[in-house]
C-alpha cells in the first residue's frame, strides 16, 4: 500500500482551510447586512403648526407611514407623509400629538398603512386604523391577512355589469328604487332626516353574505346605539365595524373609509357579497379638507381643497363588482337644509350610481323611512327588474307626482272633483300608495311580496 504524497496533503488542508474562512466571511456578511438592515435613518421634527408637522424623513415618500418617537419616554405616534416642501417632509398625524416636541426623532418605516383583512374580523369592531376595540369582550384580534388600505378601483373592462337586483327588504327601494349587486348608491339626509333608521334597516334587510360598516366622525353615543341596537346581535355576526368618532384625528378619519373599503375588498375577491355602508362621506371629505388645508393646499368651492375632489372618486369607484364577488356599497351625504345641490353633494351624487334622498317633512310626520321618492333615482333600476315591475313603478311615480302637483289645491279646498280623471285617481289611491311607502323598522318584506303589495295598491 503507497501513502499519499505530503505535497497532495498539504494542498488539501489549505483548500479546507480557504473555504472555512470564505464560510466565516459570509457568515460576517450576512451579520453586516443584517444589523445595517435593522438600522433606520432617522429624522427630526423642525416644526408643528395645528396637526401638520414638518420634518426632516429621509428617504420617506408620499404615503409611507413613519414613526413620532419621543426620545424622553419612548412613546410613539404614527403619522402618515402628505407632502414636500423642498427637502422637508409634511406629515399629518394619526392621532393626537400632545406631547410632541422638536426632540421628538422621525423614523420612516418605508411602508404605507395596512389593514387587517379575514373571517375572524366578522363581529368585531375596529378603529379607523384597523386596530381592534373590543378586545375586551372578544380578545385579540388574529387576520389571515394583512392588506394596502388604498389599491385600485378594478379595471373597468374586468368589472361584471350590474344586471342582478339586490333585494333590501324595504318596499320604497325594493319597489321603487331598485338597486342591483354592484351599484353605488348615496342617501342624501339632513339633519334629523330619517338617516339613522334607513341605515339600520338596510343592514337587517339586504341579501348578502358580509356587510362592513363605516361609522365616520360620528358620536361616541350613537356609535354605541348603532352596534347594540341598530345592528342586532344576529346581524353583527356577519359584519365588521371600523369606528372614527369626530374627536378622532382628521387623518384618522379619512383612513377609517379607506380601511373598511379594504376590508370589503378583501371579501369581494374571496367571491362574497358584501354590503359598504359608509356614514358619512361628507365628514370623510371634511376631514380630508382639515388635511389638505392644513398642507398649505388653496381652497376652492366652499373652502374644500382640490385634492378633495380627486381623492373621491378614487375611493367610490373602488366600490362595485369585480370578476369574483361584489360590493354594493350605501354612502350618505349630509346636506345644508335640503339642498342636495350644494359643490360637495353634488359632486358625489356624479360619482354614484343613484342617490336616495330623505325629507325632513316626511321624517317629521312620521312616514319612515323618509324617502322623498320623487327626487330618488337608481340608476341601475331598469337593467335588473323586469318590465311588468318597470311599468308598476312608473305607474306609483305618476301617481304620486300628480298628487303633489295639486296637493296645495287640494288642501285649500280648491279642486273640484271630476276636473280631471288622472287627478281623481291619484287622489283615490293617495293612502294606499302612502301605506305601501310606509314600513316599520323591524319589518322586513321578501322582493316577490313586495311586489305583490305594489300591485295591489295600484289595482
């Protein structure tokens, strides 16, 4: 047996003892990039003037979120990046910034907000960032998924046409203003305009498998109403709550539509049929006002700024149906008095695919819900019911329009019966066309019922 040659051995040990060191180089490497990755360049805060602040974020970008560290107690605020203004950066805060000084670091976090998306989000309420509040009662919150809370609206040739009727259980929409899976519709009210208890029905009444809930810039106490008695225990079992109160921060406010929006999105894609009830629109435009106004933007009509007018139909159009599920989606509209014309107003109402106005007239004597239907409109009515509804519902229209042409004549004893036949008959089937447009909030009628009765009550 010959032994190995020392030269051979000595050139394999040396190859051993290359590659060991060329192992603990990259074993140093990756130690190196790791702790440079974990490093964070930070900024500071140069001024804060109301809720903007102005900073130094390096390497921050329009929507990324950052972090408000105060190096004195560690407490820590997030904000989101707004603007430029030559190398400083705006920020708008999500929260409330007492406590905040021109020592408090700047850490961009190089990510945009995310919500939390999945079924183990039905039946709780979260706030306008997507954290839970009601941990309490039913523990931490745990998603399948964590999702962009702004995306795009879905490309509008991939879009499915809204030609299915989405039956809601009120006689006045169901029958009159019929809304199909897909459509965007706006409940314009003022104050004291019959609002809230259209809204409750709608979440009780509607065919879907989830509905997502937007309460923006409300009262802390009918937030609580709404949940406990509006919603019901049975209907909270298949819908989520995002919260923004109006002492919650303008940002906060904003973010709170864009996450429920999200939200329903991610049911959408999972081929659901989920319900977007979004109150207000008009407090999630103000809020985004006090944000524009606040980064130095011009006011325009009314004082809103022109990224109001923008960021709308960028959050509405997301709304509807796409190749696997749908969202139909309810905004209400706050408006002055009952003047459904004003800038803001009628700016959403061009958006939407059909608006439903509320009277206070009607709210005041009782009628609920208090749907003015003369001036309500689906745009989708006619490409989801058949012709027969089609015809019974023009038929109500008629009827009541005529009705409320001779109404003051009627009132002052001035119409003289016979006149005309077309009047006779309105004025005959007044209270049957009332009792059909009348319903009791707990109540719920099935689409073929109700148009039964709308038959009736024209025979």
């Amino acid at each position: 047996m010959i032994s190995g040659r020392p030269e051979q051995s000595t050139t394999v040990t040396a190859i051993h003892s290359s590659h060991d060191d060329i192992d603990r180089l990259f074993r140093l490497a990756r130690t190196v990039v790791a702790q440079t990755s974990a490093m964070r360049v930070r900024g500071r805060v140069l001024q804060i003037v109301g809720t903007t602040i102005r900073a130094t974020a390096p390497g921050a970008r329009i929507g990324d979120l950052c972090t408000l560290r105060n190096p004195e107690n560690n407490c820590e605020l997030p904000a989101e990046v707004i603007g430029f203004q030559n190398d400083i950066a705006i920020l708008t805060p999500l929260g409330e910034i007492q406590g905040l000084s021109t020592l408090t670091e700047v850490i961009p976090t190089g990510e945009p907000l995310t919500a939390p998306a999945g079924w183990n989000l039905l039946g709780r309420v979260l706030d306008g960032l997507g954290r839970p509040l009601d941990t309490s009662t039913h523990g931490p919150l745990l998603p399948d998924a964590r999702v962009p809370v702004q995306s795009e609206a879905p490309d509008p040739l991939t879009r499915r046409t809204v030609d299915r009727a989405l039956p809601v259980g009120i006689r006045a929409i169901d029958g009159l203003l019929t809304c199909g899976e897909g459509q965007r519709v706006g409940i314009f009210a003022a104050a004291g305009g019959g609002k809230s208890t259209l809204l409750s029905m709608l979440v009780r009444g509607a065919a879907v498998d989830v509905t997502v809930i937007a309460l923006i810039g409300e009262r802390g106490r009918e937030v609580k109403e709404f949940i406990e008695h509006d919603l019901g225990s049975e209907a909270r079992r298949s819908s989520v709550v995002v919260v923004a109160t109006s002492d919650r921060s303008a940002m906060e406010r904003v973010k709170a539509a864009y996450v429920a929006t999200a939200i329903a999105e991610w049911y959408r894609d999972r081929g659901q049929r989920v319900l977007l009830l979004m109150d207000s629109i008009t407090r999630f435009a103000r809020a985004q006002r006090q944000i524009g106004l606040a980064a130095g933007e011009p006011a325009t009509l009314r004082g809103f700024p022109p990224s109001v007018f923008a960021t709308l139909p960028q959050l509405l159009e997301r709304a509807g149906n796409n190749d696997r599920g749908s969202i139909t989606a309810f905004y209400t509209v706050l408006v002055e008095g009952d003047d459904v014309t004003e800038p803001l107003a009628d700016e959403i109402r061009s958006i939407l695919d059909g608006h439903i106005v509320l009277s206070r007239t009607l709210a005041t004597s009782n009628h609920y819900p208090a749907i003015d239907i003369l001036a309500s409109l689906s745009r989708a009515m006619s490409a989801v019911v058949s012709s027969r509804h089609e015809k019974l519902a023009g038929e109500l229209r008629d009827l009541l329009a005529k009705y409320h042409e001779l109404e003051l004549l009627i009132r002052v004893g001035e119409y003289k019966k016979g006149a005309d036949p077309h009047a006779d008959t309105a004025i005959a089937k007044i209270e049957n066309i009332r009792a059909f447009l009348r319903q009791p909030r707990c109540e719920q009628i099935g689409f073929d019922a109700m148009l039964q009765e709308l038959a009736t009550c024209l025979a």
